[in-house]
C-alpha cells in the first residue's frame, strides 16, 4: 500500500512540475522556431535609400541610434528588470522579463517572473501574426490572467508596434507603416498587420532621441476579461550605448484614465541584441 501511495505522490509531483513549467516550454520552442527560420534570411545593411522616404525626425533618431550600415533587424532577443503592480493600490513587485521577437513572421515572445503577496507568478504574451493572448499564472499552475481575442490582438498590435520603435528602431523602415509629419518634433504612425490598423503618436527631442510614444489603440485589461480603450504611453529616458546602438534603458508604462494616470510598469533595460542564431 505505501509503495502505491510513494509511486502516486511520485506521477502527481512530476506532472505538477510538468505543467508548471507549460509557458516557458511554448516560450522556448517559438524562440527555436523563430531562430531557425530568420538565420536563412538573407541579411541586407541599412541605407541612406531605406530612410529616404522617413519624415526628419524618423531619419535623425536613425542616425542617433546609429543603424546605418548595420544589418537590417530580423529579430530582437532582450533582458529587462523592473518593478510593475496591478492597480493604484497594490504595491510594487520586482519583475524580470526574457523576451524574443522576430520581424520576418510577426511575432513578440514576452515571458515574465515576478513574486506576488510571497508567490512566485509567471506569465507569457504570445503574438504571432497578429494573433495574440496573455496568461499569468500563480505558481505557473494557477491562471489569474488568460485573455486572448480580437481586442486584445489590437492591442498587442500596439505593443509590438512600441517594441520597434523603442528596442528596434531598424524596423522602422517598415512597408507596413505610414508616416505622417506633425512638426520638426513629432509624427504620427500607422501601422497595418494582418487585417489589424493601429495608430501612434511618436515625440522626440532635439538631439534626436525618442522620448515617448502615445496611443489610443491600447485597452486596459488587468485580467483577460474585460478591455476598456484607454490612452496608453511609454516615456523613455536615459540613452546609453548597448553593443553598438545608442537605446532608451529605462521607460515607463502609462494608463491616461479619466481620473488620471496610473503608472503601472517601470523597465530597465538589460540588453538588447539583434539577429541572434541560437538561444
């Protein structure tokens, strides 16, 4: 009887362990993918002609960050630390976040840790071709966020259309978007995806560097289940040199509610390397 009962606890703890490591296992094996495919592109240095068509301050924050001449991005993997919490009143948590994207198959892999109320929590944004969902789960057991569905494919839109601008700036010469002048500091964009328009509003300074990017396109969703539209902007600061591009290392995320704004996210930035091979 007690040797049942040692092989049973046996099977409960190892599918345990199996399936709380579910989103990192999906997290692992699309970044193989992704790999696999975007190491048989052919890689093409950015020119003077693939920013010709760009409004100034696209063109200057180019050169600011100091693509020309270098490869093309096809894909991003990075390290970001910080802290972010669910409402105004809950409080802080430390938060570290892998993520991988790839330009050629549109897609963003966001794979995040953080502890909660003593907790471990993990979660994972999945986009890929302009289909997107988002789970966090307690424990990597327990779901306490699963959202998926054509709002939150916008906004995911919304999130990967950020990523370039801030993480890849290279991607910026783009087919997909159109590029509309506001003054010698600010443009307007609006990128196309997979049937999916989304807007964003993009202001620099005079040096050249990004400084935020606001849209209208993003919807509030703190547990997969319900959206509300809500303007959302990621200002951005603190320039430095990472393997040879000049790149904002810390940003804020901003929900602009009619009774004012909730910060919510607050990322350093590790790392940002581009066109990796292998993991």
């Amino acid at each position: 009887m007690v040797f049942y009962v040692v092989i049973t606890f046996t099977v409960i703890t190892l599918l345990t362990l199996y399936s709380a490591h579910q989103l990192k296992r999906k997290y692992n094996m699309e970044v193989r993918e992704g790999l696999k495919r975007t190491k048989e592109l052919e890689k093409t240095a950015v020119t003077e002609k693939d920013i010709a068509h760009l409004p100034e301050p696209i063109q200057k924050y180019l050169k600011y960050v100091g693509v020309l001449g270098k490869e093309k991005v096809y894909n991003i993997q990075v390290h970001i630390n910080g802290t972010m919490r669910i409402n105004k009143k809950s409080d802080w948590c430390n938060i570290k976040i892998q993520q991988y994207s790839f330009f050629d198959i549109l897609t963003r892999l966001f794979y995040l840790r953080l502890t909660m109320n003593g907790l471990p929590i993990k979660g994972l944004h999945f986009y890929k071709s302009g289909i997107a969902s988002m789970v966090i789960k307690i424990l990597g057991l327990i779901p306490v966020v699963n959202g998926s569905g054509e709002k939150m494919n916008q906004a995911e839109t919304v999130t990967v259309f950020n990523d370039m601008c801030i993480m890849a700036p290279a991607t910026l010469i783009d087919s997909r978007i159109q590029w509309r002048s506001i003054d010698d500091y600010t443009v307007e964009a609006t990128f196309k995806h997979n049937g999916i328009q989304i807007t964003a509003t993009l202001y620099f300074n005079e040096l050249g560097q990004l400084v935020n990017f606001v849209s209208d396109d993003r919807y509030y969703s703190p547990t997969g289940e319900t959206f509300e539209q809500v303007r959302w902007s990621t200002p951005i600061q603190s320039y430095q040199n990472i393997n040879g591009f000049n790149l904002a290392t810390y940003g804020e995320a901003i929900w602009s509610f009619p009774e004012g704004d909730f910060t919510y996210a607050k990322f350093y930035i590790q790392d940002i390397q581009y066109n990796l091979e292998k993991m």
